[in-house]
C-alpha cells in the first residue's frame, strides 16, 4: 500500500527548518550600488513587501534593499539603493 502520506511527525531540532516552515526564499542577483561588484542574496517572500539593509558581501557597505512581493509570495521586483540616496 502507498496511501501514507509522509506526516510522520518531524523532530524539534533547535534552528533546523521544518517542512511547512521553510520562507519563500528567492535567490536574487543584485549589483551592489557602492562598489558595482554582483552578489546573490536571498529574499524572503513570505514576509511581504519590506525594505531592509543587508550589507554587501564584497565591501561591507549596507545597502538599502526593497523588495516587492505578489499575494503568493513571488517575488514581483528587488531594487537596491545606497544608504544615502
Ligand atoms: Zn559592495
């Protein structure tokens, strides 16, 4: 028989994802506005509209990130700016 969907109950690990739990996680490329180099970062989806800072992998500036998301949690666009703009 193959009728058991697979609920076995997951286990309570500290940080570790659970399935059902995982955000909507959108890997981007972005341009970082300060030093120009390319990074991927991951936008989280789930959380709606937001704009927040993430500092550049490269030069450690922290750039100022808004990301727009659909009802579904897509990610409909991902603009970045510098913290003076
Ligand atoms: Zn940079």
């Amino acid at each position: 028989m193959d009728d058991q969907p697979d609920k076995r109950p997951k286990p309570k690990t500290g940080k570790s994802f659970l399935a059902g739990d995982i955000p909507l996680l959108h890997e981007r490329a972005v341009e970082c506005p300060y030093c120009g180099e390319t990074f991927t970062i991951n936008v989280d989806g789930s959380a709606g509209d937001q704009a927040y800072y993430e500092d550049c992998e490269i030069c450690c500036r922290p750039i100022l990130f808004h990301s727009e998301v659909d009802s579904d949690g897509n990610l409909l666009r991902l603009g970045v700016a510098r913290e003076d703009d």
